[in-house]
C-alpha cells in the first residue's frame, strides 16, 4: 500500500506540519472498536499458535522419517516451535511498527 500526501497549500506549512495533519487524518479514519481489536488479537494470537504448532509437527515428523530417537524428536519440535513463534512476533511487532 502506497500513501502519497500532498498538501493542498504547500507554501503555507512546512512539509512535516503536512505529514503529521495527514497522519491525524489517517488515524481518525481506521480507528477500531475496541471489541474488533479484542477479536482480531485474539484470532492473530490463534493462527500463530496453529501456525507454529504445526511446523513443530512436521518438524518432528520428519525427525522420526530420518531415524531420531522420540527424545530429540521432541527437541527438534520444540526447536522449530520457538523459531517460528519468534519470527511472527518479529514480523507483527514490524508491521505494528510501520503503521504507527
């Protein structure tokens, strides 16, 4: 998604003065209930644990195909679980980042 902002006086305010009306602006248009932002958390945090729990699976499953003991199949899972994890929570705390 691209903004661009143009002011419609530009020799009247300065350039920054311009961005900070337009991100006002912005913020006053998306603004979201309180229950929509409780809802769409709580379906973010749902899909990370489903996204994360499933590459743990699939990393021990495959684990198990190449001969490893149950033990660090598990460990493997784990492993794979906390990356995954961490990476969205690196990828949302960015996206959170950037439209603020």
């Amino acid at each position: 998604m691209l903004f661009i902002l143009v002011h419609p006086n530009h020799g009247e305010h300065g350039h920054r003065q311009g961005l900070v009306q337009s991100r006002v602006a912005l913020t006053k248009e998306f603004s979201m209930s309180p229950a929509l932002l409780a809802t769409m958390t709580i379906l973010a945090v749902t899909v990370s644990l489903i996204v994360s729990a499933l590459t743990g699976a699939a990393a021990a499953l495959l684990a198990r195909a190449e001969g490893a003991t149950t033990a660090a199949a598990l460990i493997r899972a784990g492993i794979a679980f906390g990356a995954t994890l961490s990476l969205i929570a690196v990828l949302v705390t960015t996206v959170a980042g950037l439209l603020r």
